[in-house]
C-alpha cells in the first residue's frame, strides 16, 4: 500500500513538473505588440536630488536588436551616410527579426495605422512643454530573463551618427512582464577641440587620467571621434554637455498605459497581448 501510495505521489510530481516546464515554454513563446513614445519634458527649476553628470558612458552589449524600418529624423546636424565598413560593424552586432509560421515577423517598425497611441503622440506636439523624441511600436516575442537581448533604441535630433535619445530596453517574462530601461538623453554642443570640456581640475594630471576621467567619449579612439564629427571633411565635434539617465526596472500590465518620467525626459509604454492562431485553425 505504501509503494502504491508512492508511486501515485511521484507520478503526480512529474505530472506537475511537466504542467509547470509547459507553462513556461508558453511564456518564452508569447508574443506582445510593444508601442513606445519618448519624450521630452520642459526645462524647469527643481529642488530634486537627482544629480545629472556632465558626461555620459552609454555602454554598447556584445549582440542587440535593432527595430528594423524605424525612420530616422534628419537634421542638419546629421552625419554623411555610414561607410562600408560601419554598417558591416554593425550588421554584426545586431541579430536578425524573428519569423512565426503565420508570418508575423519580429522587431519590424509597424505602420502609424497600427499604433495604438497616436492620440497621446499628438495631444504631446501639441504642447509647448513637451517634444517627441521616439515613437515606434512593433510585434515580438517575450523571451524570460535568462535569454533576454537588449532592444536599441535611438530618437530625436541627430548630431553626427549621435542621437539626443539613446540606450537600451529589456522586455522579459519572470512570472510576470518586466521592462528594464537604460536610456539617456543627452545635450550636445560643437567643438574643434574635444579635450576644451574637460575641467580645470582634470589639467594637472596626464592627458590619460584625462580621458578616463570623461567617461562621455573613448576620445584615444579615432572611431569615436569619428561618429562624433560634424562631417567627414570638418575639424568640429559634436560633444555630450550633460546628460539625463533613466534606468528603471519595473512590473508591467499588458493592455496598460505605463508613464516613466524624470525631469528631463519621459515614455509612455503600451505591451498588448498577440493572440495566435495555429494554422489549423479557423
């Protein structure tokens, strides 16, 4: 009667074990439109105790996922067309969209027909004390934290290959829906001499623990400097005067609106649920 009893408790538990292992490849499977605004908020006084550095280090991870179709505001700030050589560097970094058996295709920019906040993008140009830096929305799947990639996210005015919006989101599912923003919006200003920003302070150490000391620009490479020129045949620089991070992680709702806010800059953040159909299906 024992072993019976046994033999029950353990089927059960692998019962149990299959429903749970189950349940979560459902999860990893789940696929989500994802809409995202970006926006600025007005320059205003504030006693806040955030403290904005001078100088930004953005840091770049090995592979990312680039929104394919995602059209770019140009300026007159913005750079020459990439060469060759850039665009194979970062064709590398970069994966390639994902495709369903139903032909839904993953991190592809969805028209404005699709977008479901086009009432919050106007009501936003319609005001004085706010401009749109990004807005973009797109079908994926949702992946749990362990195989997460980040999603790069550029917007706004351009100066050189740079953009006032840059950074990083991650979108994962651990037992409920996460999103991690590393973003910051940067303000620029034109240079013939990069090293010109650095404080006095910095000038009586060596032109190494100068650099260092940046921490907005690898300014020894001449790639960097590169992505920061004002055109291929200028001596001028576009270089980061200050910059505001947003780095967050909190729970979300599907079908909710989510605001992310700090003084310099905000996102309003829609995740709607897909609902596949299996090809069988009517």
């Amino acid at each position: 009667m024992m072993r019976n009893n046994l033999t029950l408790a353990t089927l059960l538990s692998l019962s149990l074990w299959s429903a749970t292992v189950h349940a979560e490849d459902q999860a990893e499977e789940r696929w989500f439109q994802v809409e995202i605004i970006a926006f600025t908020n007005a320059d205003v006084e504030t006693d806040s105790p955030e403290a904005w550095p001078s100088y930004s280090t953005i840091e770049t991870p090995e592979q990312f996922i680039q929104i394919k179709g995602v059209t770019e505001l140009l300026t007159a700030n913005s750079a020459q067309e990439p060469t060759e050589e850039e665009l194979a560097e970062l064709e590398e970094a970069t994966l390639e969209p994902q495709m369903t058996e139903i032909n839904l295709e993953a991190f592809v920019a969805l028209s404005e027909f699709e977008r479901q906040l086009n009432v919050q993008r106007l009501s936003l140009e319609g005001s004085r004390s706010h401009r749109v830096l990004f807005h973009e929305a797109w079908n994926q799947p949702v992946p749990n934290r362990d195989n997460v990639i980040p999603i790069r996210i550029d917007g706004g005015e351009k100066y050189g290959r740079q953009a006032e919006l840059q950074g990083y989101i991650d979108l994962y599912v651990e037992r409920y829906l996460h999103l991690n923003t590393r973003l910051t919006f940067l303000e620029y200003a034109k240079s013939q001499d990069p090293f010109s920003f650095f404080s006095e302070s910095n000038t009586s150490g060596s032109a190494t623990d100068a650099v260092d000391d940046f921490g907005g620009l690898s300014l020894i490479n001449a790639d960097s400097l590169l992505n920061n020129r004002v055109s291929r045949k200028s001596d001028d620089y576009f270089i980061s005067t200050s910059a505001a991070a947003m780095n967050e992680n909190r729970r979300m709702r599907s079908k909710e609106l989510h605001y992310f806010d700090n003084p310099k800059f905000g996102l309003i953040v829609l995740i709607t649920p897909i609902e596949l159909k299996q090809p069988d299906e009517n």
